[in-house]
C-alpha cells in the first residue's frame, strides 16, 4: 500500500505544484526585485515602524480575544445539544463571505459615534472607531470565524468514545475539557489560531472604514501607495510577508512545545492520522 | 501551462472581442456616481463603444499610470498639478504630453439630514446662521479629505484657511486642529460612507460628490469655495507642503482630460474624450461647472480631433 500509489504522487505533485508556484510567485517576484538599501531606510521611518508596531499590537490583541472567547464557542457548538445548532454553525461562516468594505460599513454603524453601541459610549468620550480598539473591532469580524470553524472542526474529530471514557471514570465535563478535547484538538486550534493571526495582520477594507487612524500596516501600505506609487508601497508589503511568516514560525514553535510536531501544519489541521 | 492556459481562457474573451471597441477610463474617485451612472451608459448609448471605468485618488491613479500598473485609454484627474508633478516631463518618463481642462467644481458644506444638528445645518443653508458657527457647536462631528491622498483634503485646507480670511474670523481655521487631524481626515469613500451612515454630522465634499448622493449641502460664496475661476488670483494665495515633500498651492477646482501615451485603444479614447468635451449638460446635471476647455502642455501633442474644443491655453 505504502509503494503502490507514486504515480498517483507524481500527477497530484505536478498539479499541485503549479498551483504552488502561482501562490508564491508574486512573493518570490518581490524578493527579487527588492530595492534593499531604499527598503531599510523606509522602514525605519518613524510611521512606518509605528505602522507596524499598531499591526502588531491590534491582531495579538485579537486573536486573544478570538481565541479566549472563540475556543469555548467552538467547544459548545462541537459538544452541546443546541437547538438550531447548524444555523448557528452556518451563522459562524457569515462574515467570511460579506464583503470586506461592506463589513466595515456594518461595523460603523454598530460602532460608529451615532452608532447603537457607539452612542451612548461616546457621550462618555469612549470611542471605538479611529483608534486601536476599531482595528482590534474590525479583526475580530474578519478573523474569528476562521477560529471558531478550525476549532470545531478540531473538537468534533475528538473520538467522543474517550470523553465519554472519562466520564464513566468520574471526571467533569471541565476536566474531560483539559484532559481529552483540549490537548487532542489543540493542532487544529493552533491552526486556526495562525490563520486568523495571519488574516488579521492583512485586514485592509473593513479596518480602513472602521480605523483609518492610527494605519495600521495594510493601511499605512494603501496610503503609500496613493502618494508614492509602487516605490512607496513595495516595501509595507515586504513588512506584511515578513510578519506573517513570522506567525507561521510562532505558531509551528508553539505547536512543537506541545508535542505535535510531526502532525501540525500550520496552515491545516490534519489530526492524527497522517501516520 | 494548464493553469496558464486557464488563465488566458478567462482574459482572452474580455481582451480581443472587445479590442479597440472599449475604452478603460481611470478616473478621479469622487467622479464615481457621474461616471457610472451618467456619461459611462451615456456614452455606450451614444457611440457603441464599450467603457469600463475605475475610480482612483487622483494622486494614487497618476502614481499607477507612471508605475505602469495601469495603461488607461483616459486619464481625468482631479488637479491639473496632479497631471504636471507627476506624469508630464522627462523626470517622469512624459506619459502624458498634454490635458485639458474638463469641468469646474466646489467645496460644498454636506450634513447628514437626520444628524441632531441637522436642524442648525439648515438654518446655516438658508443663512440664517453662519456654518462655521454650526461647526463649532460641542459635540459636531465633521470630516475632510486626508491631504496626504487626496486633492480635496489639502483643498479643504485651503477652504477654512480662505473663510478666516474671508469673515474675519481667525479662529475659523482652528476647527481644523492639525492639518493631518485624525479624528477628522479620511479618504474619499470612508468619509462618504461616514456621512451617509449618520457617524459624521458632516464633511466636506465637492458639490458633484454631493448631488450624487443625494446629500444636503451648504453652499460656500466663492471666494472660499474654491470654484470660480474668477477668485483664481485670492485662491493662489494659499498652499501646503505635503508630509512627502509636494508642494500644492491654492487654484480653482478644475478637473482635466488627457490620452496618456501607454493608453491602448486610441480610437475609442478619442472618441470619449470628444463626447466628453461636448457633454456640458450632463456634468451640470450632476453638479459640475461648464468651463472654457484650456490645454495644458504641449499645444501640438493635442489630438487633432480634440483642437476644435479648445479655447486658450492653461496657466497654473
């Protein structure tokens, strides 16, 4: 079985690998055509690095908040008896396909000064627009489904024969919790963790409507690229790939601390049962 | 190869059916509603050219033709110094040899109609009371053009700086704070969607942007309003100097036309820029003003199709 399939490896690695070289192409095309001594010197500009700092701050702030609040979510959806469980699962998936402006547009006017929410809290000068707080809104709209749906996906691939094990040994649904779901769903969690890190940090229409101050770094990149062109903009994007595979490389360390080395991609969840 | 193969599959049928029969405009932003919904299906009405359209800064669209990003058939920018700082000249490889000016427009004072202030806003419409005093109520929330982007933010600039003046009221300008204020300054699509949603009680906008959507607007007497070229000379005496270093100094609100040389359907570029040098009714319909069409550059590089449009020469 282990031998027979190689020419199945062979036609699926040639398509797959065409693919690839489309995803890594424009990466690679920066690389090349990088403008390195003019690059260090923009990025050492005084907004370009607070650009960067924002970005950086904003998606961490985000993804603790998805994952302390997405984790439990995805548990609940995986494990409880709900009702309407799937349209509650399905409801999960509705930020992915609104449009990134039109996401924005939605949050202003939940968020915004005149806002439902908004409103009464800016009457006490709290606001969640223009600042760190409408980046993190913003974020958390786009990212966290990609949280809660690996998440899920993760819990329920949990063999329910083990929690149910451990409950006949007396544990409580908090220990089956930290004991079985947890650590056997955690390369997938991880996974969904790094993604929506990754969507995070890119996140350009729905925060430019949401906070167009302080840029955030796909903002700060739109903007030089409105006043510099190409030039002004090349090296934002090289910060951009830069931090997100800077996540990728947390995210891999992280899952090797935890002992799933050989099972976790980054950008997957495959479970155990690759061997 | 394959995915190549798709690839051409997918832009092959937009590119050769349609060659030399649709025309690709890059357009300043706030033009978008005049665009799309007036001289765009007008045009195709009128010519049975196709047209496809896409809004940009002025200063961003100018960088995307000189960056060769963009090869547009035609150009309409904002500014005419949008065309001579960053397209024309040997410094900038003279992409564009020569425009013309299309049409006027004015900074116009827009309000949310349901903003709890709207009733001040139309006592300001109907003069009653000043606007700046509306302005300067606690609690307004106004917005304005981001300078560093876009010509109508440092215009704005140029607006409240020229009503200081203009009222004698030195404290005008202050409602402003910095130039680069970020509570106030956004780019063009998120400011309108601010207003329109009822987060801002009011922006700056140019008068089409207004009419298009429909907004209530405060008219501004020209001598501030930056668009009436008779007030040219008051308007020069303003200008600002961008954090990147491009110096702007006050003018009339005009909009231009030009056939940059990358363009790749001259014929059809041609035949919009004709039907758009002779479609005055329709920009007034959506708020523009009929201007004399003035060339800027070189005199001789104007299409010769284009020359009976002409009257006069442009002077910055």
């Amino acid at each position: 079985m282990n031998y027979r399939p190689k020419p199945t490896f062979i036609i699926f690695g040639l398509l797959g690998s065409l693919l690839l070289i489309n995803l890594l192409l424009p990466i690679v095309n920066l690389l090349l055509h990088a403008d390195w001594s003019h690059w260090t010197a923009s990025l050492m500009q005084p907004d370009a690095r607070s650009a960067v700092k924002v970005s950086i701050i904003a998606s961490a702030i985000s993804v603790l908040i998805m994952a302390l609040l997405g984790v439990p979510l995805a548990y609940l959806l995986a494990r409880a008896r709900l009702p309407l469980k799937r349209l509650w699962i399905s409801l999960v998936f509705l930020p992915m396909v609104v449009p990134d402006l039109a996401g924005g547009i939605l949050l202003l006017q939940l968020f915004g000064p005149y806002g439902v929410i908004g409103r009464p809290l800016d009457a006490r000068n709290i606001e969640l627009t223009n600042n760190l707080a409408g980046i993190v809104l913003a974020q958390l709209f786009v990212a966290s489904p990609f949280v809660i749906v690996s998440a899920l996906a993760a819990f329920a691939s949990v063999d329910s024969k083990l929690e149910m094990a451990a409950a006949t040994l007396g544990d409580s649904r908090w220990q089956i919790f930290w004991r079985i779901s947890m650590p056997l769903a955690w390369p997938g969690i991880a996974a969904g963790i790094t993604l929506a890190w990754i969507r995070a940090l890119g996140e350009f229409g729905t925060t430019l409507i949401m906070a167009y101050n302080p840029h955030s770094l796909p903002v700060y990149m739109w903007v030089k690229f409105e006043t510099d062109g190409l030039a002004g903009a090349l090296p934002a994007a090289f910060w951009l790939v830069l931090l997100a595979a800077v996540a990728v490389t947390v995210s891999m360390f992280l899952s090797r601390l935890t002992g799933y080395a050989d099972v976790v991609t980054p950008l997957g969840q495959t479970g155990g049962k690759l061997t | 190869m394959l995915v190549i193969a798709l690839l051409a599959f997918v832009a092959i049928p937009t590119v050769s059916s349609s060659e030399d029969h649709t025309v690709s405009i890059l357009y300043a932003g706030s033009l978008a509603a005049v665009m799309e919904n007036g001289i765009g299906p007008a045009f195709v009405q009128a010519t049975g050219y196709g047209y496809q359209g896409e809004a940009q800064g002025s200063l961003g669209a100018a960088q995307m033709i000189r960056d060769r990003v963009r090869t547009p058939d035609v150009f309409i920018s904002a500014d005419p110094s949008v065309n001579q700082s960053i397209l024309m000249g040997p410094q900038n490889g003279g992409l564009v040899k020569w425009f013309v000016t299309l049409a006027s427009s004015q900074l116009v004072l827009a309000y949310n109609p349901h903003s709890k202030f709207a009733s001040k806003f139309e006592a300001a419409a109907a003069n009653k009371v000043p606007w700046y005093e509306v302005l300067e109520m606690p609690g307004v929330h106004f917005g304005r053009g981001d300078p560093r982007i876009d010509p109508k933010g440092y215009r704005t600039l140029f607006l409240f700086s020229l009503a200081g003046k203009y009222y004698h009221r030195q404290e005008i300008p202050g409602l402003l704070g910095d130039p680069l204020n970020p509570a106030q300054v956004f780019p063009e699509i998120v400011l309108m969607a601010r207003v329109e949603s009822g987060q801002f009680d009011a922006g700056i906008f140019y008068k089409h942007e207004v009419v298009a959507h429909k907004l209530p607007y405060i008219t501004l007497p020209p001598e501030i309003n930056l668009g009436d070229v008779h007030f040219a000379a008051l308007y020069a005496g303003e200008s600002y100097t961008t954090p990147s270093g491009q110096h702007v100094s006050g003018a009339p609100i005009l909009f231009t036309l030009t056939i940059p040389e990358t363009a790749r359907h001259r014929e059809a570029a041609l035949a919009f820029a004709k039907f758009l040098l002779s479609s005055n009714s329709l920009l007034n319909q959506f708020g523009l003003g009929s201007i004399d069409h003035q060339v800027g550059g070189e005199l001789n590089q104007v299409p010769t199709d284009l020359r009976r449009f002409n009257s006069g020469t442009f002077k910055p």
